[in-house]
C-alpha cells in the first residue's frame, strides 16, 4: 500500500472539520488526566467523568500498522466494544473503502502533518459514527483508539467564529478536497450554501452572508462575512 485509498481521501475531507470541532468540544467536556478503561463494560473514565465507549482500533508504532478492533484476536467482531464499530466496516463495503474493510492496514508509508497515518484512520472512522468524538488512549507500544458513544457528550453546535481555522487544519490533514471539507461542515449544521470552482456561498443563521474563496488548485484562500441587508433593516 502506497497511500490511503481515493474513496478514504474523499470521506475524510467531508468530515474532517466536523470530527475536528466535536474533539475540541469533548476536550471541554472530558478531563484528560489518569484514566482507566473497562472494554467489556464499554467505559472509560477520567478526572471522575465515566463515558461509554466502544472500540475502533489500535496503532501500533513499531509495526506502524493500523488493526481494527473486530479484527484484533484479543476482541473479535462478537465483543461489545468491537462489534459497536462494525457500521464503519459496512460503510466501507458499500463505498468501495478498502481501510476500514482490511483488518490490518499497513501504513508505514505515512509521512504527513498527523502524529501517524492511525490517527487519521480514527478521525475518519469517528466521523462515520457520529457521537461525541473519540480518545487516544496510550498504551506501550502504541495507541487505541475510542469512540465515545455516550448522549451526555455534548455535540458541537454551530459556530463561524472557528470556521477559517477549522477548515485550515482540516485541509492540512485531508488535503485533496477543501470545498469539499466545507460543503460537509456546512452541511453537518444545516447551513444551506451554493458553490462553484473559486467561491462557496454561506448563508448563516440570522442573516449574515460569508464567502470562501478558492484558489485556482482548489486550495483554501480565505473566509469573509457580512450582514445581509435584511438583516441590517430594522
């Protein structure tokens, strides 16, 4: 394997900004500090907040592979908290995404701006399931890699303030398609847009216009907003 697969490329840049904002959000949420994890009962809990979890996966940073949890010998799709993931692999069926469907996904030829080529495979995969995010929990040898799928979480809401920065770590990450990682931020929220090659066309909630402009590559140039003339009548 050369790189990550155009079907996952394309996924990712749909979620990423929206996966980005809802792990800042269960940041504010979820202390990180001594944490203890129960995979059978689904828990985790840290700085005396217990959220239910279940299990995506684990990078292995000798091996630098990633191995899904239902694939992992030690849990199996039967487990609890493997097989709560299994809509990730089903997703990966339908649209042709051979990571989330190889159990062990070489990825010792990652060399981007994320810490490993798992982290991104996690961000994709929460993306899918939707919930409150997921954690990276460190373990000798490497990492696992959660999903909170607990209602207490709270779920990002809405926001434009965050969006340039957002958007520009989101297309760092995934970077092949940025009109595409906005169109799904937007799209997430439910903020209606119209699009075309240089220029998306946001219409916010309570009447403000914004533009985001594109370069000739596709490439994020800037975020600008205005209050509609209705809005400004009194």
């Amino acid at each position: 394997m050369s790189g990550f697969s155009p079907a996952f490329e394309r996924l990712g840049a749909a979620l990423a900004a929206v996966v980005l904002q809802q792990q800042e959000t269960l940041a504010e949420f979820l202390p990180r500090e001594d944490w203890s994890a129960d995979l059978t009962a689904r828990t985790y809990s840290s700085g005396g907040v217990t959220v239910r979890v279940s299990l995506l996966g684990s990078y292995a940073a000798r091996e630098r592979t990633w191995l899904w949890g239902w694939a992992n010998p030690q849990f199996g799709a039967a487990h609890p908290a493997a097989g709560a993931t299994l809509a990730v692999r089903t997703v990966g069926e339908r649209l042709g995404i051979p990571e989330f469907t190889t159990p062990e996904v070489d990825l010792s030829w990652y060399d981007g701006p994320a810490g490993h080529g798992g982290e991104l495979i996690a961000m994709a995969a929460g993306g899918v399931l939707g919930g409150g995010g997921y954690i990276g929990a460190g373990y000798d040898g490497g990492s696992a890699y959660l999903h909170v799928d607990d209602p207490q979480a709270p779920a990002a809401r809405w926001d434009p303030v965050p969006l340039p920065r957002l958007l520009a770590n989101a297309t760092s990450l995934f970077p092949h398609e940025p009109r595409l990682t906005l169109a799904g931020f937007l799209s997430h929220h439910r903020v209606p847009y119209r699009q075309t090659d240089l220029l998306t066309e946001a219409f916010l909630p309570g009447g403000a216009t914004a533009r985001a402009r594109f370069d000739g590559l596709g490439r994020f140039v800037d975020w600008r907003s205005e209050l509609s003339a209705a809005a400004l009548t009194p």
